[in-house]
DNA sequence: GACTGTGAAGCCATTCACAGCT
DNA sequence: AGCTGTGAATGGCTTCACAGTC
C-alpha cells in the first residue's frame, strides 16, 4: 500500500467531505463532481481532486462520482467503517456534554464509561454511560478494549490522566485541557483549545480594525 | 503599518505561548530563552523566534525574553489587553458546558447571554447567565454591544442563527455544529468539530496498523 | 559564551493546466 | 463535451545557519 505522507489539512477535509456526501445520500443525490463538492464545503475542485488522488481513484471521467460509493471509501479512510470504543475522563460541564454528545455515536464511536474522582458523581450515569472512580480506569479500558481516551478534566490534573490513560494501553488521545501534556511518540495526541479558537477571532478582529 | 500575512498557525502557537508564559509568571519565573518556550510548548526554538519577529524585537540577544513583558506583548497581539462580549446560542449540553467554560473568563472573554428557544430554559440562568429566547437575540446583541457569537446548536439550526448573528452586527462566529455555514465575507468564521477530531486520530491509528 | 533576529534554503501544500477517459 | 487524475508550477511555512548583540 503505497503511504506518502498524507497532509493532515487532507484529513481534515475528507471528513468533512464525508460529512457532506452523507446528506447528500440522505436526499437521494447518487452523483457529484468535485466542483459541486468543493461548492458545498467551501473549497477549490482541484483541491478535492487532489485530496481523493492521495488514495486511488474513486471517480469516472466526464461524469463525476457516485456519492454513496465515495463515502464509503473515505469513510474506510478514515477508519469508520467499525465502531471506536472511547472513555471520557473528567464529568465536569465539558465531560458531561462530551459524553452526551450525538455526534460522535453518529460517525461510529462509543462511549462506554465516563470517569470522575468527585464522589457525588461516581456511582451516576450520564444517558445511560456509567461514572466510574479514576482508580478504576486501568481495569476497565481493559477488559472493554478501549481505543480512544478523551481528557476533559482541568489542566492541573491533565498531565496525570494521560499517564494513565498511557499506562492502561490506550494509544490515541484527545485532549480538552488548555495544557499541553507529553505522551511516548507512538500515542496520538490531538488537542482541542476552545479559548485558543476565540483568540484567532480576536487576533483578526483587531487585524481588521487596523487596516482603517 | 506592517501587516505581511501571518500564518494562522503562528497565531495559534502566539496563543499557546501566552498561557505558557502565564503559568511562568506564577511560578515567579521571569527570564526565558526561546529553546525553553520551545522545549515548554513542544516546538522548535527557531520556530518561537520567528514566530515573534512578525511583530517586534521583544527579546535581549544573548539574555532572552522577559516572561512578563513578552506575555504582555502577545496578548496586545492577540487583541487580548480588553475584554470581550461574548453570546452563546443553544443551552443544550455543549452550550450549557462552554457557557460555564472558566477558560474564557480567564483570557478575558465575558459570556454575557445564552439564548435558547426551548421555553424550559428560558428565564432561567447558567451561572448567573440569563437564558433569553432567540427573538431576543438582535435587541441584545446591538444594545450590549457583543463582538462574538458562539454556535451551539444542533446542525439543521447553524445556518438560521449565524444569519441571525450576521443580520445582528456580530462579526466572529465560532461555530461547534457539524455543519459547513456560510456568512458574508467580512465576517471571521472559525469551526470546532470534535467528531473531526476523532476522526484523525482513528486514521492515524490505522496508519500506524498499516505499517506491520 | 549565550541567545536573539533574520536572510536563505529546504520542504510541504495548493493551484494550475492539460492529457486521458467516458 | 464533460469531468477526473496528475505532473508541473507556484506559493507559503518551517528549518537552517550565522551575523549581531549583550
């Protein structure tokens, strides 16, 4: 299988890609180009051409692709053609909507268990997903063949939940604290910094207010 | 004025920097070097150096930066030396958590409403945020002067309460729901999709098990 | 001696433009 | 005729390496 370095912009809009051809099949739509494509998630069509090209050729020349079909490609791509088991640490407001959050069940990940040392919460269920002590955590992951661990606790504790998260053999990890943390090189850590994506805003807020 | 086009990945690392300097000034630190930001932050010194020289000199060649005085640089970079109004959108569970969210407060965001149609929510309030019905968003916006507007409701609803934000005088959207919106151009639009966040790092996990 | 600031080089991603199918 | 797939060109970001300063 033929692997160069795939760009991670690429990945980013395969998903979103995939994200659209799925409402596209909702309506019925069984064809597009990668002009109407690029039309609809605000991109160039040599760019989704481009994008699809890193990984064969899913199209017909002078007709375009069939949507279904081209979903389920990327949606193998991406991995999504099974479902993730992920466990969320940290029951906090953030770990709470994370955990209820449809979106993820929608695109094939499971969240089995929430975790908390707050001994009001553990003990509780978040839509029927049990909360679990921290201690318990190495246990579960497992015996239920945890993939994915997603931290949403404070930055102070951040550090010390990937550690276990590390030590319990998860291997992919999304973290919600404004911290950055070291995992060994061979786990996947992406972070999501919800205040960083205001400061973008403001940072050209203020850029544009300079150019008068 | 110089403005030749930073990299938007600058203005996130600008960003990290600053909470990492932050976190210095509390320890009473006050001298670094870029290696040690770098080594910090996970990145390259090089990188660090650069990434300032867009804007200034702030450091002392063969002594490095003043924590302090370079955070202070940075957040008048980023637009952060006032405070920003925020509105929320949606008082489901995400709207619900990032309203709470502390790390807004702290670089200066005030969420100063939430508005919902769910006419259980209304009246209510979320941490002290009062929760108002949709129709009030226009009269709040303009009158409390509110320079962003977050998304927090399900896909089907972005694109209504971005006009609605737009139609309002809001220009900077962060917008959570999975879906692609479109807004005039002067107005910043950033999305956060946690599921696409999953999805690289489920196709990274796959990558590494192609390699056996 | 140590560390910043920066032009130049290298590398990576996007866009162009056209050959190749249907 | 229409649209994909792709080498080539372009543009942009990162790394290198060193002159400049303390």
């Amino acid at each position: 299988m033929k692997t160069l370095k795939i760009p991670e912009a690429t990945i980013i809009r395969l998903s979103v890609y995939s994200r659209y051809l799925t409402q596209l099949d909702k309506k019925g739509i069984t064809n597009i180009s990668s002009g109407e494509i690029a039309e609809g998630v605000g991109g160039s069509p040599a760019q989704v051409r481009k994008d699809l090209a890193y990984f064969g050729e899913f199209g017909t020349r002078g007709v375009g692709y069939n949507v279904r079909d081209l979903n389920q490609h990327i949606i193998r791509i991406l991995g999504l053609n099974k479902n993730w088991q992920v466990i969320i640490v940290g029951a906090g407001n953030l770990g709470s909507a994370l955990t209820q959050y449809k979106g993820f069940r929608e695109r094939g990940f499971d969240v089995i268990a929430v975790f908390d040392n707050d001994i009001n919460k553990v003990g509780l269920t978040l839509n029927g997903i049990p909360i679990y002590p921290v201690s318990k955590l190495n246990e579960i992951v497992k015996k239920k063949q945890v993939d994915i661990g997603i931290i949403a606790v404070p930055a102070p504790y951040a550090q010390d939940v990937a550690d276990a998260m590390v030590e319990s053999g998860i291997n992919a990890i999304l973290n919600f604290a404004p911290v950055v943390i070291s995992v060994p090189e061979e786990v996947e850590l992406r972070n999501v910094d919800l205040a960083v994506n205001l400061e973008i805003l403001t940072f050209n807020l203020e850029l544009q207010k300079d150019k008068n």
